[in-house]
C-alpha cells in the first residue's frame, strides 16, 4: 500500500469522525478517545531501529558489516533522531562495545570488528537504539542475537546434549560434553572442572575425568530453576601447563515444555462462541508442537485440538458458566500435561475478529441476553490503530445480541493492527490484533547482466523499485554471500519487514519471524492470525492514555553529538554567564558555550570522530584558576537480559560447520599470539597487599574487568555504570543490584589505588591508565563493610611503572588536577570504513592467493534514482555454486521492499 496516499485519507477521516461524533451526549465520547490517543501520537511519537546485516552469523575475527533504518509512526522515516546508537553485549550481559553513528536521511550504516581480544566462541545480543528511545521501555530497542564461532588457534571443539527433570529437592540437570582436539581427536581421560553460573552466582559445581570416547558427564542438582540465563563452565586440562575454557547455555535442561490459552477478545463468555488460541513452549521460548482434547467437569470431551505452526493452533466450542473445563495435552516429546481454562464470565460481551477476507476485516460483537439487558442502546466504540496512529474509529448502539460490521483494510499500512472494544464509560472490554498484509505493494527486483559466471568474474546486478509502474527514489543496502559458506535459513531471517512490521510492534519473542513473509500464502497468513492471537501489542496503553497517564520525557532527539557540564567555583559556587571551550586540536574542531545561572553549559550538533582527543577549558574566564569543570557523562542504557533466547546456539561448532571450516583457511595464517616468556623487568601488577585497607579482600574478585576494556572510555564512571556485574548506580553511589531491590540502600566503597573514595570521583581518572576493575559483592571478612559502614567493594586500579624508573617533574604535573582543563575522549562519530571488494580485471604480480571470502560484497549506500533504479557491479571470489545476493530498504514514503536473487558460480 503507498503510505503517501494513506496518510491523505487518514486525516480525512479521522476529521470526519471527530465532526460526526462531536455532540454525542455519553459519558466519554469516541472523539475524547481519538483525540487523547492522537495528542500522545503527536507528542511522543515512537521511534523504531532495523538493522540490515551482511550474513547472519560470524567468526571471530570477521567484520559485521550493517546498516540501520529508523521509522516512526505509520513507520514513515523517522525526522526526529540524527544519532543512532549500536552495542553488543556478551551473554553475562556485559556490554562489550557502543557505537555512535550519524543518522541522514533516516538511515546510518557502520562496521563492527569482531577483534579476539574482546571476543570469543558464543552468542552475543546486538542493539540498535537512539537517545529519544530511552524514554521507552528497552523493549522497543532493536535486538538480534548474533552467534560467533572461532577458528584462530583452535585447539578444543565441543558438542553438548542437555536434558532436565524435576528433583526432590530442585531441578536435576544431565549433561553430556563432547571434547576434541582440532583434528577431531578426543581428549581421553583429562580432568575437568566445571561450574553452573547464572549471573555472579555459583549454583553448582563439581570435576570430572573424560572417559574413552572424550565424554564427560555432568550431573547437577540445582536448588530452583534459575531467573537468569545459566550457563555450563568447563576447564579441560589438555596438559600439564595448559587449560582451555567453554561455555555453554544449559537454558534448554529446563525444557519441559507448557502452553498457553488466549481466549479471542481476552475473555471466555458463557452462551458466546469462542475461539481460543494456544502456544505451546519450551523454556527458552521455542514452539513445540501439541495436540489434545478439552473436556468439563464431567469428562465430556467438547474440542480436539492440533498446534498447526511452531506449537501454536486454535480451538472453538461454546463455554458454559455452570461448568469448568480442562484442556489435556500432549506434547512431541512425548510428555503430557493438564491445564485449567479460564473460566467463563456469565454476563459480558465479546469481541470476534476475522481478516482473511482480501478487502474487509469482519467484526462480531456478541453479547449474553443478561448483558443486552443492562446495556440496551447504549454506545460502544471501536478503535483501531496502526503504526502508532488511530487510523479507525466507530461508534454503534447495542440493540441485539449480536452486531456485525466490516473495516475497510484500505484504511490501514500493512503491519499489526490492534482492534479495540469500548464501551460508553470508555472502559476497554475487548481487543484483538490482526496483521494486514495489502495484495499491490511496492515492490523491488534484481537481475544480473549474465546468467552464470565464473570465479572472479565481474558482477553487474541491476536494482528497481516500483509501484504500479512508477518508480521509486529510495535507500537500500546490498549483500551478496558465498550461498556453500553461508547456510541461511530463510524462515529465521530477521527482515526488514519481519522487524518492523511485526517483531517491533509485539510483546516477547517471535519465532522465525520471516516465516510469515517468505513466499507467503494462505496457510502462513493464517498462521499469522493464530501468532497475533497469543501476543500482546507493544504501545501506550488506552487505560494510561484516558487516565492521562504519559510517559515523561527526560531525554530529547539528538540532533548531533552533544557535551553538557557545569562550571563552578572552587567553593561550589555556580559561575554564570562563564565561557567554556570545546577544541579538538587534531580535527580543527572549537566551539565555546556561555554557562547559565545554574552554571550549565552545553554543546550541540558537534561533528568529531571516534577516539578524537579533545579538550574542555575555562582558562579565558577572570579568575579561573578558581574554577572547575565537571563534565556530564553520555547517556547510555546499561546492558539487558538477551529477549531472544530461542536464536542463541548451543553447539556453536557443529551448527556453524561450513562457515566455521573455511573460516579456518582465512585465517590459517592470522595466529593469535601464544603467551611466552620473556626475562626482563615487569610491570608490577596490582596487589591487596600494597594497600591494608584491602588486605582482607579475597585474592579471587567476582569480577576482574581487565583495564584494556577501558580504552575506548571518555569516562570511566560511565562505563561502570553498565559493566558491573551485580552492581548499580543510583544518586552517585554503587549499590549490590540484588540488596538494593530487597530495600537495603547500602552503597558499596570504592577504592582507587588503595585510597578509598567517592565513587563520582572516578570521572577524573584516566580511562587509558586503568590496569583493572576489581568488584565484590561480598566482603567474606567484613574488614572494608565494618570500616566504612558499607556493603561490597569496588577497586580500581591504575598502571603502575617498573621499579626504578625515573620520574619526571612533568610527569608530577600531570597527577595534579587542573580543574579549569580537562582532556579526555568523547565518543565521537565511528569513522567509515569502505567493505574491500578486490578488482581481478586489474592483472597483478607475484603469487596469487586463494579468495575464500565469505561476504561477497556489502553496499548500504544504493540509492535509486528518478527512473527507480540502481546498479552495483563487484567481483566474484574463489567458490563455486549458489551466491546469494539480498538487497532491502525504504522509499521516501516508507514503504518497505526485500527481495533475493541467487546466481550461480561455475
């Protein structure tokens, strides 16, 4: 559907019903709902991030190569954010790296090294987000896991089953762990040490000994399902100097599957014919597929069931309030189970909904005699809105037992629809989500100028996008793959529909969420139905919104890269009207700010790259050696439990197999440098027992955080305020998560070099000369807790010289404070880096190597022009078979358009 046009008609209607409707004499009429619902829309539009990646999963060492588009309401290209922020985050949730990109023309596109230094074999969670986002709930954030396999020195590979049971006291959990060398030689009889952890916390552990095959079996037994995602460490020790580390996620022990029933319009009424949806489940969210039977309190069977897609189906029969009903299932596994319907209301009104039809969604209000009694020819309304807008709105009289009505689709986008029940008092009685999918979209081709090719033969790939034959101007990314390297499964793909129009706008985690756009037919459009039927619409809530109940807004659209901060004088005064200076010596970057009476000042729409050393100076002020600058650190959200459990990969190495096999050929001779010894003088690291007030620390922290992570850090307080595992931070001070929450607001000590200190203090250290993070969260002896009248410890060490260096005067002047400078490193802009696609028309010397390359080409800056079209041209590398070329994006409107086009290799 062409959103320009709909728009045009939106507005036109949404101002006939308000006309219409005006003098109604109810309580609440439907133009009060509107109009509360459109001053929201208006005030605090909803922002979303798709992410575009060049292949779904990757090695240590590769580059993820992706490009971000942000909408707003009607999922137009959102105007509001020209910031976007991107992070990744490991699965203890520890944010591992944050990126800051420009946003033009509603979209940004950056690159992200996945160096071995910072990461390792596992599964990762990708976020996308701008700082008007914060506002909102993190569910709105954009979420992908991205699994990670490793080939550079590899000397262990390994392959788990899991299985779980209930135990007397707690959960049992069996798992078998499969250890191999590199050649695929296992490591017979070899000890191994193993723990359970979820989060900080140690939940069992124990040691074992390989057997013949290199199996070792773990069998645990764990007081509670764990809250937090737990995982399995194992240490093998291949030899006598040498001990290697995995990690699995054991989440999928806790298997025993359960299912859920959502009754069509939120409610059972007895005398009323109901659809009831069902999902059935593991723990980590994935389906499972079920059957059953529902029977009532007398055994009588009144419906038989069969889940139809991913664990999920739909049952009908008629409830009756005078009796109780059960639904009995069986699940694939061979398990079975018993569950309570809810049970029916004698007197209500119900809400049916039906959007197969091509042109219209039927609605059925159905209401029992008892309910039409108490309710003739009252007012009722329904709402229906769309891409954060109300695009629908109805108003009818109960005069009989059943209303039907038709919705014109033509009146919404495609994407979720929720449809929403009131009655006068505007009380919402019902609701239901639909997904409208329009038959003539725009749409977007490819065509390639050979129909096969040969290696390194160069490639001309022709793009168009139309719309009944017009073209359109829009913004795409394209991405080939090497198809034999890189296994897609299209049905898990996270498109940029899939994203956009359907993950975004639902609450909890979807399944395969291309599935339902893949080739769609009838089948996966009533598939579709059945998933809106078990999920919940992910916007304000109509209760808040007549209740007048709005989201605050504490953080505006960034229009550039902003610093803010306060001058003050040395006694804490407030200057006004000071002037700061912001410079960028090697950029050629200045700007200066007047404080306010608060002795606030701000930049804004500053433009500097990543890494870029700057200065903050009030040396122009009269008397300035007086005064200080504190800086403000960048607003950032701390990491976030993984929502999408079901995408991460247990068995990284066996699933990854193709990829991971010719990872290993490029980088047979990229080698990960081994530890060696060398005799000289070290650098001394940090001890507790230089310092006696941490003498009684456990030489074993809860957490080391080494100081390289720190590089990138313009503030290091920032940073621990999202990477203390256990810890937060609240009214300048750090608390342990877990007692804060139980109400104990003991703030933790912190200690830099041995000295304790206030923890706002540490905005001044040097990020780049910390040697590392020591966190506790627990004080075993009590020696700092009873001291300081504290609970838990934070030390942060600092790099020290050799002995025996000599110090230099200038060397002293740089540890004194200069309060009126500060140098430090912002975050800045990533710097843009250009995908490498080699040229094998240009002849060249020497010896030739093999172009394993995985990724063929990325290109996120294809634009179309006045005819709607665009072409890229690149070469191919050394496989031979299937290429996968993927190009996605918007028009200027909005409208969204994915298409694939496989060539073949010879």
């Amino acid at each position: 559907m062409n959103t320009n046009k709909f728009l045009t008609s939106l507005f036109a209607f949404i101002f006939t019903i308000s006309f219409s409707v005006f003098s109604q004499p109810d309580t609440i009429s439907i133009n009060s709902i509107v109009e509360k619902a459109q001053a929201i829309t208006e005030g605090r539009p909803l922002e979303k991030v798709h992410v575009h990646f060049d292949k779904p999963y990757y090695a240590v060492g590769d580059t993820i190569w992706f490009k971000t588009y942000l909408t707003s309401n009607l999922h137009l290209p959102s105007q509001l954010s020209k910031v976007v922020y991107v992070d990744i985050s490991n699965s203890r949730d520890s944010i591992i790296e944050t990126l800051r990109l420009p946003v033009r023309n509603s979209v940004a596109s950056g690159s992200l090294t996945l160096s071995p230094m910072n990461f390792r074999q596992g599964s990762y969670q990708f976020r996308a987000y701008t700082r008007w986002m914060l506002n909102f709930a993190d569910a709105y954030f954009f979420t992908k896991t991205i699994n990670i396999g490793n080939t550079m020195n590899k000397e262990l590979t390994t392959h788990i089953s899991l299985q779980g049971e209930p135990a007397d006291k707690g959960y049992k959990v069996n798992a078998k762990v499969l250890f191999k060398d590199e050649t695929g030689k296992p490591y017979v009889n070899k000890k191994v040490n193993w723990r359970i952890i979820a989060g900080l916390e140690t939940l069992s552990k124990g040691r074992g000994t390989t057997d013949q095959s290199g199996y070792l079996v773990v069998n645990a037994v764990l007081a509670s399902i764990p809250v937090k995602t737990p995982q399995l460490e194992t240490v093998i020790s291949v030899s006598d100097q040498k001990d290697l580390t995995s990690t699995f996620s054991v989440q999928p022990a806790f298997s025993k599957p359960d299912m859920q029933f959502f009754p069509e319009g939120g409610r059972l009424i007895s005398g009323v014919s109901s659809n009831i949806a069902f999902k059935a489940i593991r723990a980590n969210g994935m389906g499972i597929e079920a059957s059953g039977t529902v029977t009532d309190n007398s055994g009588t069977t009144v419906a038989k069931f069969n889940s139809r897609h991913l664990g999920m189906g739909m049952l009908n029969f008629t409830p009756d309030a005078e009796k109780t009903y059960k639904a009995n299932v069986t699940f694939a596994d061979g398990s079975k189970a018993s569950y309570d319907l809810p049970k029916p209301r004698t007197s209500g009104i119900g809400l049916a909904v039906n959007a197969m039809a091509p042109d219209n969604i039927a609605v059925r209000i159905a209401a029992t005699p008892a309910y039409l009694e108490r309710h003739q020819d009252e007012p009722f309304y329904i709402i229906a809105r769309s891409g954060g807008v109300t695009c629908y709105a109805a108003q009818t009289r109960l005069q009989s037992a059943v209303h039907n009505a038709a919705i014109p689709k033509d009146k919404f986008p495609s994407g979720v629809v929720e449809i929403t029940l009131f009655t006068a008092t505007g009380s919402p009685v019902a609701e239901r989500l639909v997904f409208i999918t329009h038959p003539n979209t725009p749409g977007i081709t490819m065509n390639s100028d050979k129909p096969a090719y040969t290696t390194r033969q160069k490639v001309k790939l022709g793009i168009t996008a139309k719309y009944t034959g017009q073209p359109l101007e829009g913004s795409y990314s394209v991405a080939v793959v090497d198809e034999s390297k890189v296994p897609y499964d299209e049905d898990s793909e996270t498109s940029i529909m899939s994203s956009l129009l359907l993950s975004s706008d639902l609450k909890g985690y979807v399944e395969k969420p291309n599935y339902y756009f893949h080739q769609m037919d009838e089948k996966k459009i009533a598939d579709l139905d059945v998933l809106m039927l078990t999920q919940g619409y992910r916007s304000y809530s109509y209760r808040d919104i007549l209740d007048d109940k709005v989201p605050a807004v504490s953080y505006l659209p960034e229009q550039g890269i902003e610093i803010s901060g306060t001058l003050r004088m040395k006694n804490g005064l407030p200057v006004n009207k000071g002037v700061v200076q912001f410079i960028v010596p090697e950029k050629g970057v200045s700007a200066s700010a007047q404080t306010n009476a608060e002795g606030k000042f701000r930049f804004t729409n500053l433009v500097f790259p990543d890494s870029s050393k700057a200065i903050l100076s009030a040396r122009g002020n009269v008397n300035s050696r007086n005064m200080m600058i504190m800086v403000d650190g960048d607003v950032l959200p701390g990491a976030t439990p993984n929502v999408n459990q079901g995408d991460v990969m247990i068995n990284i190495d066996s699933t990854l197999n193709p990829y991971l096999a010719n990872s290993k050929k490029v980088y047979r001779t990229a080698v990960v440098l081994q530890e060696v010894v060398i005799k000289s003088r070290a650098t001394p690291k940090p001890s507790h027992k230089d310092y006696p007030a941490l003498s009684g620390l456990s030489a074993m922290p809860d957490q080391l955080i080494p100081g390289d992570r720190f590089q990138s850090c313009p503030f290091l307080l920032d940073c621990l305020k999202g990477g203390t595992m256990g810890m937060m931070f609240s009214e300048e001070n750090f608390y342990i998560t877990r007692d804060y929450n139980s109400g104990n607001r003991t703030p933790v000590q912190v200690f830099l070099n041995g000295m304790p200190v206030d923890a706002i203090n540490l905005s001044s250290v040097n990020s780049s000369e910390v040697e590392s993070v020591e966190i506790f969260l627990r004080d075993d002896l009590g020696t700092v807790n009873r001291l300081y009248n504290t609970n838990g410890v934070l030390v942060v060490n600092t790099k020290k010289p050799p002995k025996g260096t000599p110090v230099k005067l200038s060397d002293l002047q740089e540890l004194l404070p200069q309060s009126n400078l500060i140098n430090f490193t912002p975050m800045g802009y990533q710097k843009a880096r250009q995908f490498y696609s080699p040229k094998y028309a240009v002849v060249r010397s020497g010896p030739v190597t093999n172009d394993l390359r995985s990724t063929i080409y990325w290109n996120p800056s294809v634009v179309t022009d006045a005819e709607g079209k665009a072409s890229v041209e690149f070469f191919n590398a050394d496989g031979r078979g299937p290429y996968r070329a993927v190009v996605e994006g918007m028009d200027k409107d909005g409208n969204m358009m994915r298409t694939i086009y496989r060539y073949t290799v010879k």
